[in-house]
C-alpha cells in the first residue's frame, strides 16, 4: 500500500550529492513527487527535502541507503502528520481577466492568494499552502485563462523538536568534516 | 628525451624516515605517488595516457619505492587490484588516464562494488579550463562512476591531492570495503604543493562500524541458547572481518552446523565436521534444504543475495532470524531480521561467546549427513569419479585439490567451472577463494589471479577459467609474463559457453542461442606470450599433465578438454525456493 513520505535528508553542503541521492529512487523506479535543497538553521548542514509516493517497507530501505551514502548525515522518514509543511504556486493569467469583472479579484481575495505582478499584458497570482490547495485555485482559475503555472517543491519541517536529531548532528558538527592524524 | 635518475632519492629518504612526512614545492603529481607510498602501497596496477603523465613520470622517478604493474587493458587493471585486494584486505590501486581509460574500469569498479572489495581508482582528467568542452578524451567519470563507487572526488587543485587520496584510503578500507574513484585533472598533476601527509581517521557523516547493541546480543544469545534446530549462514564478511578462529571457538562451542555463501569460502575449513557445505543455486542439497527446516538462522557477514535465498518469499519463513551484519542498509533489505546485530563479525562473535550453552545436535547434523550422502550417490559422484570418456570438471578440480593439498588460492572465472570449483575444491586454509560473485564479471579470472600472486607471492595461485571468460581478458597473459609472476591457469575447456548453454537446455527446450565457441589454438596463444602450455584431453594423461605444470618454475598454462554437455547440479531454478533444489 502506498502512502506519500517526505524524506528529511540531511547532509554536508556538497553538490555531487543530488545525484547520488536521486540515484536511489531512479534505480528503484520510483518517482519523485518533489525535490527541494536549502541550507538549514546550521550554515553547515544541508537539508534536501524529497516527497515520494512509495510503501513503509520500501521507504525504510531507501532511508537505509542514502544514510550509508558518504556526506550524509541523516534521514528522517515523515508521514503527513508529523509534519508542518508548504508549496508555493504562481499562476499567470491575462491582466485583462482582471479588468473584465471582479471574478478573479474574488477569488483571490477567498483563497488567500495574492496579486504578485501586474504588467500591461499579464499578471501573477501566488499561493502558498497544500497541494490540495494550490490544485484547488487552479481549477478556479482555469476558466479565465491560465497562461501559465509552476509549482514549487515541498519544504517541511518536523512539528515536534527533533531533539535526538539536533543533539546528534551538534555532536557531529564538533568534528572537522575529515579528522586527519600524523603518520605513525 | 632526457631521463631522470631518482634526483631526490635522498631527499625522499630522509622524507619518508622523517615521522611527518613533510615535502615543500613539489608537484601534485608527486603528491600522488609519496601519498600512496605514506599509505604503505607497494604496487599498483595501471595504464598510462596522456591525461596521466605526470603522475607516470613521478613513478619513473620513484620506482624503487614503488612498483607499477603494466597491464594491457584497464579492465585487468581493476580485477588486479582485487585479486589483490582480497588476499590483503587492504585497498589496493589501479591507475588510468581519462576517457576510455576510465571508463575501462567500470566493470572492474561495478564488481568491487558489490562484492565489497577495497579499491582506490585513480584516473587522469583533462585540465579544469576544459571540463565540460567534449576535450580530448573527457568523460565525465565522478558522473558515470557514481552509483558504482563508495565515494568519489574530482580534485582539481594540486593542494587537494594529499587530503583527499587520505580519505579514499579511509573510506575504501573502512566498514563495509568498497571501491573509490579518484579524479584528478591535469592541472592538479601539474601544480605546486608544500606537501604534508596525515592520514585519515574519521569522517564526520560516517560511522564505518556500529557499536555493537547489548540489547541485540542478549536477544541472540537467548535465541541460540533455546534453539532445537539452528543454522549458521558464514559470509565473506567473516573474512572480512578477520574472524575465522572466532567463528570456529563459536562453531565448537555451540555445536552448530554451518553453510557458506560463495564469497564465505574458505572462512572454515571445508573438512569440518560443521562445515555441511555452500549455499545457494549451485551449492550443496544440505545446505539448502534445511535451511527451510532451521528454528533459528544466524546469518553473519552475509546479504541475503537472490542467489543464496531463490524464491525470497519462502526463505526460512519458519526461522527466527538474527541478522550479523556490519552494514545497516543491509538489515531487512532481503530477509527479515528477529533480531538485527549491527557491527563487525569478529567483535559480534566475542561479544555473543560468554553467555552461551556448550551443545551438540547429534540428530540435527545426521539430518545433514544424510542429504550429503544422497548428493554424493545423485551428483558428486559422476562428477568426480566419471564413467564418462570424456573428462568432467569436477575430476579436475578434485585432483587439483587432491595435488595442492587444499592449501592453494583458487582464482575463478564465472561460470559451471567457478561453481564446479566452489564445489569440489577442499578449502584447507583460510583466504584461498577468488572468484566474481556478486557482478559475475567474465574476464575477471585471469587478472585476478596475477594480482593474487603479487599479493602472496609464496602460495600456489591456481587460476580456473572457462574458454568463454579467457578469452574476454585474455591479453593479460602479457602482463603474467612481463611481470614473470607464476601463476598456474587451467582452461576448463568445453567449446561452450556452459553456463548458458545448460540453462538453454533446460528452460529453453535445448535452443543453443549463440553458445558454441570456435575456439583458437589456447597453448598456440599462450606460448605466442611466452608462457608455457600443454594440453591434456584423455583422463590417462591429467595427472601428469598437472604435476608438470606445478613443477614448472614460472607461469604455466594447462588446457584440459573436458566433455561439451555437462550440466552442474544441484540447482535451485529461477524462481524455485531453497527446499526445491533440484539433484537432476
């Protein structure tokens, strides 16, 4: 049975780590549903966001994988209740839409989404929230003339302090990202 | 073009007796050479090219500290470093320029991969102003060798290589070995450093191996203590490990029968009373059969490969596994475990010792005795003592194992002859199995076999292969006579690609697909490279056939003709569970 998870990864700030990582999905056959990269709180560590559609026995293995991958610190594997997470969405409409009637204004106004640009041809609409949401408004929108549409990936962020987590990469970040020693 | 003679020989002696190793102005080039010397590597296996040079012009510099092996393409150049590796457990390395030299040792990098083999790669890379420009001979190698690699580095300045080669060897040796790829552009070669070499200890985001849970061991110990019926699975992470006299006080202790996986070989002697032989496709009846019989399984070292479990949804479902395994992506990847040990076979094995039972299972292991006895009466016995005219692996095998004692290193191929040889060969002394399990990696025998014999140049390494799999490295015979290192090949030769061809026969209603081999003449080759070979293809003529090629002084190669059609049994079929090994 498949359910989403939301893959906290946490990692070193290294580039050539996105492959790796994606590389655990594609060689499963898994699709990733989102792929978001930031730094966090900590300029040191690296927190790439990952939503997927899979089942627990499957996302366990995976999590197992990409923990073992060198420059990872950390996965935590998130079901939607254990987290606070958000997407962002921009619509681009004709800004004539907006002057023919006060339609697209209502809209806007009962779904909490905002007028982001107005130019003489076009304007933008934003929306933060959940899918549902920002899937929600695209439908409203559509019947005046959606001219474009880009969805961001998820971030979250766990709705509990993560305290064994935090206390372990505080541990980890005592230590220089290689320790070397003298020959003997 | 001028010639260097060692002008810093004094220089670099008096370095390398100094404790901190400490070099101003030198080269990166340079750098790659004394940081493979401050990591004790005696010798590499390599391929020079263009965008390598001046790491090739500091080993002409510095050969008497270190010796390069020229192979004739980079693909034995990688099993090299295995067969290497696997008798010193330590990383060995292979050095090539970039393009196609890279990205002929993939395969080897692939097979190092999975079957946990330390490696270091060292590849040439065009210089950093023409990355990313299609240039001459540019792959992106950190790319393609991604998913096949522990780790890999691209270093790019000069400063970077004593750093960085130090974390490769950390990384490779450490946990659970595998290989890692080093990339070094042109410019990195060519740059000025003040060298300093410290090795590496720790990586922040790596914990090579898990401190062994206290929990885990009681719940185990309580398991093994109560068990009627247990069964040990012995893997190459017990060689790994090192712990082959642990796991023989543990085996006498607690009277358990055990089987090994084809990388476990050699971790008990074969004779050993508890020993009831390999698991797996090809392995022994026993084995297999009662592993859907056991109450508990105590698989160490070992991970659940498809080739080990067949059908995995009715493997052991009726045991209480635990699980010893140093890599945590391993636990519950294939089997579930009852109880998960995570870390290192040798120290699990201590920690599990003081609180167990001193038993026997007399009944349990005459359940085993008796599977061997009808292998033998089915199986065995036409194979090793053949009624047939023509000569059967397994005679082969058997008689070189009677010849060597059972103390020689066998180095295989892929295919009925590697499961012949896994079969019939009495592993007397531990560390004597090397052979492409994971990958399968035809071609893989030859190199090896001449990289085992670097690494133990006092033991017979016997090299067996296929007339399918000689003939895919073949040129190495080059590099077994230039380096004059005295291997002994036997060429198992059926004029099939037998492995294949027995699957045709009995899932393919006997359609030989492109299986046959025209062969050349193999003794006509070997001696064109300046190596001795002989012969043999009647049964009268083999033991002598081998005592002359043991008693030859140099590398030697023997041509056994053996019979076309001969099937390995037994065999779990694709798809089959364990208990449905077939004897025919």
């Amino acid at each position: 049975m498949n359910t989403e998870y939301t893959l906290s990864i946490l990692t070193e700030n290294n580039v050539g780590l996105l492959q790796n990582i994606v590389t655990e999905f594609t060689k499963r056959k898994i699709n990733i549903d989102s792929f978001t990269g930031s730094e966090t709180e900590n300029k040191d560590i690296y927190r790439i966001t990952i939503l997927v559609n899979a089942s627990e026995q499957l996302i366990k293995k995976i999590a197992n994988s990409i923990e073992q991958i060198i420059d990872v610190f950390r996965v935590v594997v998130y079901k939607d209740d254990e987290l606070v997470y958000q997407e962002l969405a921009l619509y681009k409409v004709p800004t004539k839409s907006l002057l023919d009637s006060n339609s697209v204004e209502n809209i806007v106004r009962e779904n909490n989404a905002r007028i982001l640009y107005v130019g003489k041809e076009i304007t933008v609409i934003e929306k933060t929230g959940h899918k549902e949401q920002t899937q929600e408004l695209f439908e409203k929108l559509k019947p005046y003339n959606i001219l474009g549409f880009s969805r961001s990936g998820r971030i979250a962020l766990s709705n509990k302090n993560m305290k064994s987590v935090n206390k372990f990469l505080t541990k980890q970040l005592k230590n220089d990202s290689a320790t070397y020693e003298p020959v003997k | 073009m001028t010639v260097k003679k060692n002008p810093k020989k004094g220089k670099l002696d008096q370095v390398l007796k100094s404790p901190k190793l400490k070099m101003k102005n030198i080269s990166g080039a340079e750098a790659v050479v004394l940081s493979l010397i401050a990591e004790d590597i005696k010798c590499l296996f390599g391929y020079p090219g263009g965008a390598i040079m001046p790491v090739y012009d500091e080993l002409y510099r510095y050969q008497e500290h270190i010796n390069h092996i020229l192979v004739r393409h980079e693909q034995g150049a990688t099993h090299a470093a295995q067969g290497h590796a696997r008798i010193t457990n330590k990383a060995s390395v292979c050095l090539a320029t970039s393009g196609p030299g890279a990205t002929n040792l993939i395969t080897g990098i692939a097979d190092a991969q999975i079957d946990s083999t330390p490696m270091v790669c060292i590849t040439g890379q065009v210089p950093s102003t023409l990355l990313g420009t299609d240039a001459f001979q540019e792959t992106d190698v950190i790319g393609v060798t991604m998913p096949v690699t522990k780790w890999n580095y691209q270093i790019t300045k000069a400063s970077e290589v004593p750093e960085i080669i130090a974390k490769a060897f950390y990384i490779a040796n450490s946990g659970r070995p595998g290989p890692v790829v080093i990339d070094i552009t042109k410019d990195a070669q060519l740059g000025m450093l003040d060298f300093e070499y410290k090795k590496c200890v720790a990586v922040r985001t790596y914990e090579p191996v898990p401190k062994i849970n206290k929990d885990a061991v009681a719940k185990a110990v309580e398991l093994i203590n109560k068990a009627k019926k247990p069964f040990m699975l012995v893997g190459h992470g017990v060689l790994i490990s090192k712990a082959q006299k642990e796991l023989l006080k543990f085996l006498e202790l607690t009277g358990i029968p055990c089987g090994m996986t084809l990388q476990g070989l050699s971790a008990l002697p074969t004779s050993h009373p508890l020993n009831t032989g390999m698991l797996g496709m090809h392995g022994n009846y026993g084995p297999n059969i009662k592993t859907n019989e056991c109450d508990v399984l105590i698989a160490i070292g070992m991970r659940f490969d498809d080739r080990v479990t067949g059908d995995v949804t009715r493997y052991a479902k009726q045991a209480q596994v635990i699980h010893i395994e140093i890599d945590p992506a391993e636990i519950n990847k294939n089997v579930f475990a009852h109880v998960p040990l995570i870390g290192d076979a040798k120290a699990a094995l201590k920690a599990l010792m003081p609180k167990l039972k001193k038993k026997k299972y007399i009944k349990w292991l005459k359940e085993f005795d008796a599977c061997k006895k009808e292998e033998y009466k089915k199986v065995v016995k036409e194979d090793i003592y053949p009624k047939s005219d023509g000569l059967t692996m397994g005679e082969v095998v058997r008689m070189v194992s009677e010849k060597t004692e059972g103390r020689a290193i066998i180095v295989t191929d892929v295919g009925q002859h590697q499961m012949v040889a896994a079969r019939y060969y009495d592993y007397e002394q531990t560390d004597s199995w090397i052979s492409s399990g994971g990958l399968g990696t035809m071609g893989f025998c030859l190199p090896a076999a001449f990289g085992a014999k670097m690494a133990a140049p006092k033991r017979e390494v016997v090299a067996i292969i296929g007339d399918g799999g000689f003939q895919m490295t073949l040129q190495e015979l080059g590099t077994i006579w230039q380096s004059e290192l005295s291997v002994k090949i036997i060429i198992l030769n059926n004029n099939f690609l037998g492995m294949v061809r027995q699957w045709q026969q009995l899932f393919f209603d006997k359609r030989y697909s492109f299986v046959e081999l025209k062969n050349p003449d193999f003794v006509a080759i070997t001696k064109g490279f300046g190596i001795e070979a002989a012969k043999v293809d009647e049964r009268k003529n083999l033991s002598n056939g081998l005592d002359i090629m043991f008693e030859h002084d140099g590398p030697y190669l023997l041509e056994v003709v053996c019979e076309k059609e001969r099937n390995v049994f037994p065999m779990i079929p694709s798809g089959a569970a364990v208990n449905e090994i077939r004897l025919d």
